[in-house]
C-alpha cells in the first residue's frame, strides 16, 4: 500500500464526520415520511467528502457559505446535530430558531452563513465575506459553495469580475453533481468542464475529484493558502454524486441504475473506511465503536427536536434587521 499523506486522525475525523452526515441524513428523510419535516428537503447523501475535505484543510475564523443543499455543511462546521435537527423540525432551539428550515442554516459561532434557497444568491454574498475580511486585515477565507446549476446565473459572471477586480480572499466552489434538479449539464452547456469558465476572468481554476477527502483537502488546502498570500480567488470544480434524488419529491429517474451503481462503487465513506482498515488505524471493533456513537448521536437529536417547542407568534417579528453595527460610516 502507497504511503499515506494525512494522519491516521486525518483519515478517522474524515470517517467519523461523513458518516454522521450520512445517518443525520438517513434519518431526515426517515422523519421527512412521518411529516416531522416539512417543506423542501434537499440530502447530501453521497457527497459528503466535499465537505469533509474542506474541514481539514480550513482554519479558525474561515467562513463558509452555501445553497440550499446545506446539512452537511453545518454539521461539517461543527454545529451540533441537535440543532440541525432541531432546525428541520422548525423549533426553536434550531440553529436559525426554527424559521430557517432545512434550506437556511445559519450559525455565526460557527462562521457558517447559510444555507440559502435563491440559485447561485448566496455567490455575491460569499464574495461580499470576502471582501468583510479583507477589509479587516484579517487572512480568513471564505469557501463559497455552489451547485452545477447555479453557474448559470448571472450573479456569478458579476460576482467573478468583482472579485478578481479587487482580489478577494475567496474560494468558489462548484459540486458538480451532474444534475441540476434533473436537467443533466451536457443538457445545459457546451463548457462540462465547468472549471474553465473562470478562464474568461484569468481567475486561478482547477478540476478535483470530489469523491475523494485527500483530493478535496489538497485542493482547499492549496487555493486557500494562495488567497491568504494574496493570490486571489480560485474556482474549483468539485466532481461529485448525490445518490439520492434533487430533493425529498424527485424520485430522480432521469438516471440509469447502472450509473448510480458505477459511482457506489467510490462512495467516500467506504474508501476511506477500507484505508483505515488496510492501514490498522482502527479495529473492526472500534469502527463499529464509532457507528453506534453516531447512530446514538443522530437519535438523540431527534428526541431533542422532538421535545423542542415551536417558535412563539412574535418570533416573526425577531432577527429581522440588524441593529448593532460594528461601524459607523460619518
């Protein structure tokens, strides 16, 4: 066996949080069936080494924002599956308090900044972060999260000019799942390699396979390092697959079973659990250890959101606008 570039805690934090991510999501859907979660539920199942990848490679005070498929983002930033949880159930011990939902997770302790339901609303806002921390003379980055289908919109193209303009610390990245809702991106564009749009802005750019933790954490790794030195943005294309449909209503038959099962065959838990298990980092024991730990986890917060009541009426009224400005402009 090849010799390994992370650490055995590298590869076992990589297991133990994709595999939260997995059973949290598992049981979503589960409580989406018995009408404990309503509205648009969008899981992450399959595509948890994008994420996974990116933890590693972060440092404190990086920010992180996303679109709407966003549990395993927050659970990623460390927010505690209770509040997750909580969240999709609509009470108000959820990260955004019960009003945000499955689609609007929020958590400023955590420097994570949603969660956002608009296609591709939340890639000014991560360039407008960037810029927040810029102006402070701090060197956090902000990852920017986005879907295959949000690079069509025009906010991107805007956003790529602002951010080369003015050298923002940031990096965009693109899950390219394949399909936007169900529409498939050869259906879209003649550009599939979609790293190579940020060649019309002379914007640094790469293609990585994000099935892959050691992949992904390289790639955060190098691009984030390149924007605290100064070097501006980057754009990633991070190739991945959600082996579940666009949301909890798409029963996703725009796809043969054959390619779900070719793309099962890398599912980035089972690798990375197969690396654990050819380099003895952990016994089959403790593997099994670490799943009922996380099985034990995802049902308490389950009973934890089950127990939390519903925002009270005036809450509509609460986190409206914000009052408390760190400056004043005179």
């Amino acid at each position: 066996m090849a010799k390994l570039k992370h650490t055995k805690k590298t590869y076992v934090d990589w297991y133990r949080l994709m595999l939260l991510i997995r059973r949290f999501e598992e049981k979503s859907a589960q409580m989406y069936g018995q009408n404990k979660i309503r509205g648009f539920c969008h899981l992450y199942i399959g595509q948890e080494a994008v994420v996974a990848g990116m933890v590693s490679a972060k440092k404190d005070g990086d920010k992180v924002i996303t679109a709407y498929r966003d549990h395993g983002h927050a659970l990623a930033m460390g927010i505690p599956a209770n509040e997750v949880m909580a969240e999709l159930f609509g009470r108000i011990d959820g990260c955004s308090k019960g009003k945000g939902g499955s689609m609007h997770m929020f958590s400023k302790d955590h420097n994570f900044f949603g969660g956002h339901g608009i296609v591709g609303g939340q890639i000014p806002l991560g360039a407008g972060i960037a810029l927040a921390e810029q102006y402070k003379g701090t060197d956090n980055v902000c990852f920017c999260y986005m879907g295959d289908g949000a690079v069509r919109q025009g906010a991107l193209h805007e956003t790529f000019n602002m951010a080369m303009v003015w050298n923002l610390p940031v990096v965009f990245i693109c899950e390219n799942n394949n399909y936007a809702m169900g529409t498939s991106v050869e259906r879209t564009t003649n550009v599939t390699d979609i790293y190579k749009m940020a060649s019309s802005y002379e914007m640094n750019a790469e293609q990585v396979d994000g099935m892959s933790c050691e992949a992904v954490h390289e790639s955060m790794k190098r691009t984030a390092d390149l924007a605290r030195k100064g070097g501006g943005p980057t754009f990633v294309e991070l190739k991945t697959y959600r082996y579940r449909g666009h949301s909890m209503s798409d029963p996703a038959k725009y796809r043969t079973k054959d390619e779900l099962e070719e793309y099962r065959k890398v599912d980035p838990i089972e690798v990375v659990k197969s690396t654990i298990t050819k380099s003895k980092f952990l016994s089959e024991k403790e593997l099994e250890e670490i799943e009922e730990s996380v099985e034990a986890e995802v049902q308490t917060s389950v009973e934890f959101a089950d127990n939390s009541p519903f925002p009270s009426p005036d809450e509509i009224y609460k986190d409206v606008y914000e009052t408390d400005y760190p400056f004043i402009i005179e």
